[in-house]
C-alpha cells in the first residue's frame, strides 16, 4: 500500500508540473478556460517560488556554475520550440546520484544530477526536459485542480511542502506528509496522472522534434529505466515520480515513428558535462581514474576528450594541482575553441590560490563570451580572494539584474559590498540568500541591519524598506 500512494502522490503531485504562466500559441487570454478561474498566473507563479525557497533550505542544491549553465541552456533551447508563451522558468540542479526531474507550479523546474549520470545523450535529457516542459505547458496544474473538488490551495500547499521533504531525502517523512494530506480519491488520482503523463509525453517528444533532437530519446530512456527495474531491488527514482508501463513506452515509440529523426550524437557539451558529475560521484578515486582511463582506450575522440577531462578533475578532487593543470592545459592547447577546458583552468588554479591565472583566465573567457556565467562566477571568487572586491562588482551587479533569485550570486556580492565598505547592500545581499533558503527570520534580521546601516541615505533607505516590505508579504502570504 505505501509503494502505491509513493507513485500515485509523489507522482501525481510532482506531475502538478504545471503552471498556468503562459497561454498557449496566443498572446491573447483564453477567456473560456476555466483554469484561469482557478488560480491566476501570477498566484502561481508566487506559490512556485514560495515552494522552491523551501527546497533550497532542505534539498542539497548543486551550486556548480558550469553545471548550472548548460542545464538552463538545454532547457532554454527546448522552451523556446514549446508551447510556452514567454518563458520565465526557475531552474534548480539537485545534488544527488538518483534519477529523476520535476516540475511544480509557477515554472520551476528541477532535475537531479543523477539524470546526467545515467542518460546516454543530449537527447535523452532533453526528452526528460520536454516531458516537464510539457507539463507546464499544458497546464495540468489548473486541469487537475479543477478535476479535485476536494483539493484546496491549502492542501496543494502542504503537498509541495512533502515533495521538499522527499527531495531532500527523508522520503518517507514526504510520503507520509502527502499521505495525511491526501489520502482520498487514490484511484482517481493515479489515473489522471497517467493522463496527463500520456499528453506530456505526445507534446513533449513534438517538443523535442521541433528543437531538432530525436523523439526516439524517449522511449530509449524509459526501457533503460525499466530494464534498471528488472535488475534491481527497487526502482529508480524517476520511476516512482513518473510511473512507466511497457504500454507508455510502445506508445512513445510508436509517436516518435511519425515524427522527424535527426542524425544526432551525444554533443561534445553533454559528454563533459556527464564527465564532470561523474567525477564527483565515485565513492573512491581509485575507481574514477580506472573509469575514465577505460573510456580513454575504449571510446571515440569526443569521449576521450570527456575521459580526459573527467581525469583532470579527478586530479583536482584529490587536489593533485600540478597533475590537474598539465592535463586541463594539454586538453586547452589542443581545443582552443572549447571554453570549458578554459573553464577548468580557473577552477585548478582556483582551488590551488593562483588568483591572478584565474582573473587572466577568466578576462579572456569574457571577451570571447561577455555573458558567460561559469566565468562570471569563477572570477568573481578570484577578485575576492585576491582583496579585490571592487573588481568583482561591475561582474556581479549586472549578472543579479539578470538572475534575482540566484543565492549563489547574491552571497558573492554581498562579500565583495561588505569588503568594499558597502555595509548596507552586504546586509541585503545576505538577506536574500537566507530568503531564497527559506530563512526568513534571519533574513528579516539582515535586512534591519541593512536599513541600520543605510539610514543616512535616503535613495537606497527607501529601496531597501521596499525590499523589506515584499520579503514580509511573500513571507506571510498563505495558499
């Protein structure tokens, strides 16, 4: 019985994937829908947020700059050939081994590192991407609202709250918070997930078509995770979160013979980015070396490129620098073009305390590509271990107006304001990281400190008394 309510609930709600935000092929609003009545766009957009301040403060978030922005390129790139009208997504990289992608209301969406671990290609992630894409898209969120009389925006809430709880990895405590607060209606529930899991698929693998990537990626992807089932006591996460039957995958692979199927391989971006999460998670380095020296004998030259790089930063993990640095500089001289082997660099001398390598490093990768964030955050660290704060500003200013709700970057900045003599904005820079964790008390602390501090300048007085009085309604606001 408990396995069944994991899939139905967990599954079920995670599938609440969807957010009304975006009207779908029109600018105009659809006055006949009556999902608008619901909940409205900008509700949802607020109960997203909201849930994801929660994850942050409870689920192991991998803040790797590198990781992070391929991840939002790949998930950019396939909203884009979506339904989605003006995209305006949150997306979060969860720090665990385990399979598995999500999205909730308000368009956020989540995939673990583990989907980058066990995914054969780009395709194949974005196949996962697209299904959750599809998901907002198609609104299931206010569809299954409206189809659950009995559920209010009180019990969809306390629902997000366990899937924090499950994400973070006490996944019985979530089951059973989902359980207490849904336990009613389990059949009827477990069969409109498998609705809207069929729509997200058709609408997902035309998704992936469009952007140019192959519809058969996913049924590859399901009968790999089933085949993980067969073999194995339990399942893959992403099984219990997205229930996959031997019909669904005859049905996906049955769509994707109707559509386009390009010629594609795994990109040279997808291999290093899977090369850079594996080197973080085999239990010894002994194993990772002997891994990656395998792929070195035994596979093309994009992924003994990959193999390469893993090796170098297995290198960095056991802080071998000078080891680190002679494989990343061989892989930089003989793929110049490639800015992730320029990318690793900093990371080596950074890790090593070569803050001018890193800062030269960086200043080049900025010229070549002015908005790249992996560098933006690399170099900023280098300016600020280098007593250089003041330099790290004009990077880290820009950047927030783009990213607000990063806490990565508002941590950096609030140490670069504070080592420059900027008391008042280092507050609020640390207020909003402890907000986007969830920590509204420490926040509010932070931000009393800041007015403190600003109280002889009017301008930025009046801006942070504003900031503070958002915080305190976002804060109390109930769903």
């Amino acid at each position: 019985m408990f396995a069944v309510l994991r899939v139905a609930l967990l599954g079920s709600v995670i599938l609440l994937a969807a957010t009304p935000l975006y009207a779908q092929q029109s600018d105009l609003p659809d006055l006949g829908d009556p999902s608008m009545a619901v909940m409205s766009a900008d509700q949802e957009h607020r109960l997203g947020r909201s849930w994801l301040r929660s994850l942050r403060g409870q689920a192991p978030i991998m803040e790797d700059p590198v990781v992070q922005e391929y991840a939002e390129s790949l998930v950019y790139r396939l909203a884009s050939f979506s339904e989605l009208n003006e995209p305006d997504l949150a997306i979060v990289v969860i720090n665990t081994p385990d399979i598995n992608a999500f999205a909730v209301p308000g368009g956020v969406i989540g995939l673990n590192a583990g989907l980058f671990l066990n995914a054969a290609s780009d395709d194949e992630v974005a196949s996962v991407i697209a299904h959750e894409i599809a998901h907002v898209s198609q609104r299931h969120f206010s569809r299954r609202y409206i189809q659950s009389q009995k559920m209010n925006i009180g019990v969809l809430a306390a629902m997000l709250a366990s899937i924090a709880v499950a994400i973070a990895g006490d996944g019985q405590a979530g089951m059973a918070g989902m359980a207490a607060t849904q336990a009613g209606a389990l059949q009827a529930q477990l069969a409109y997930s498998r609705s809207n899991e069929r729509e997200a698929d058709r609408v997902g693998m035309q998704t992936l078509s469009a952007a140019g990537l192959d519809p058969e990626a996913m049924p590859r992807f399901f009968e790999r995770m089933l085949e993980q089932q067969r073999y194995a006591g339990d399942p893959p996460e992403f099984l219990l979160t997205h229930p996959v039957t031997e019909d669904r995958v005859a049905d996906t692979r049955a769509r994707a013979r109707n559509l386009p199927h390009p010629n594609t391989h795994p990109s040279e971006q997808f291999l290093l980015v899977r090369a850079r999460v594996q080197s973080r998670y085999f239990d010894s380095i002994e194993r990772s070396r002997s891994y990656f020296n395998r792929q070195i004998d035994s596979g093309n030259n994009a992924q003994r490129q990959a193999a390469r790089y893993g090796l170098a930063l297995t290198d960095l993990r056991e802080r071998d620098y000078d080891g680190a640095l002679q494989r990343m500089a061989a892989l930089n001289k003989e793929y110049p073009d490639e800015l992730w082997y320029d990318l690793g660099l900093m990371e080596i001398n950074l890790a090593k305390g070569d803050y001018p390598a890193v800062i030269d490093s960086g200043r080049k990768v900025l010229r070549i590509n002015p908005r790249d964030y992996g560098a933006s955050v690399l170099l900023s660290r280098a300016y600020l271990l280098n007593k250089k704060p003041a330099q790290a500003l004009p990077l880290l200013e820009p950047l927030l107006l783009r990213r607000p709700g990063d806490p990565q970057l508002w941590s950096l900045a609030a140490d670069a304001w504070g080592n420059s003599g900027d008391q008042a904005r280092a507050h609020r820079g640390r207020a909003e990281v402890q907000f986007l964790h969830g920590q509204d008390r420490a926040a509010f602390q932070q931000m009393r400190y800041a007015l403190k501090e600003a109280s002889g300048q009017f301008a930025l007085h009046s801006q942070l008394s504003a900031r503070e009085e958002e915080m305190k309604k976002l804060s109390k606001e109930e769903f």
